[in-house]
C-alpha cells in the first residue's frame, strides 16, 4: 500500500467538459473521491447512497455517481464517491484499474506505469 500526488481530470458525463486537481493516489482506497462541489459544477449527480468503512474504522454513508477521470491522457468512466467540500480529491484503485495503470511505488520515484 502506498500513497503520492498526481494531476488528474476529472470530467461530466458527455467528456466534454474537464477541470484538473491534484489528488491523492492511495492504492490502499478502494473508490475515487471527489468533492461534491466540484461535481456540481461538471453537472455530475449522484444516482445511489452507500455504506462505507474509513481507514480509521469509521463508517460512513456517502453518495455515488460516474465520472470521466483522465490521467496521463487514458480515461475512463468510472464510480466516484461524492465527498465533503473539505475532502482531498483521492484515485482508488478501482479507476486505476479501470485506466489500466498499476502504481509504482519506490523511494524517490512517484509514477504510474502501464500495466499490460
């Protein structure tokens, strides 16, 4: 399990319209987060509430809606969990997976490496 910052897009559902965050990849999360604000603005609602467990072992309901995510040009539709305004933006592993990427984690080095 690891952690680092990378630039993604995150886009409404036609693809059409994009912003850029910086977001945390934690490749011990299951879900991408991303605050309820900036999902608002893509015109992004919410089609499902759902249970989940914090790291910390706090449970907690969140609101689920789909996305475009980009990063390093792959995209991919994919579940989000609509977060708290105060919430760092986070990529899961299951858009990672969806985007095909498989994190590479070393000392010094922070990248994303095409997983074939």
């Amino acid at each position: 399990m690891g952690t680092f910052r990378v630039a993604i897009e995150i886009g409404d559902a036609a693809g059409e319209r994009w912003e850029t965050v910086e977001a945390l990849v934690d490749t011990g999360a299951t879900y991408t987060t991303v605050p309820a604000e900036l999902l608002r603005r893509l015109g992004v609602a919410p089609h499902a509430r759902d249970a989940f467990v914090l790291a910390d072992g706090r449970r907690v309901e969140h609101n689920i809606g789909h996305s475009w995510i980009r990063v390093s040009g792959r995209s991919v539709v994919t579940l989000v969990v609509v977060a708290g305004p105060e919430a760092t933006p986070l990529l899961g592993t299951y858009t990672l997976e969806g985007l095909r990427f498989a994190p590479i984690l070393s000392a010094g080095d922070s990248s994303l490496s095409l997983d074939c």
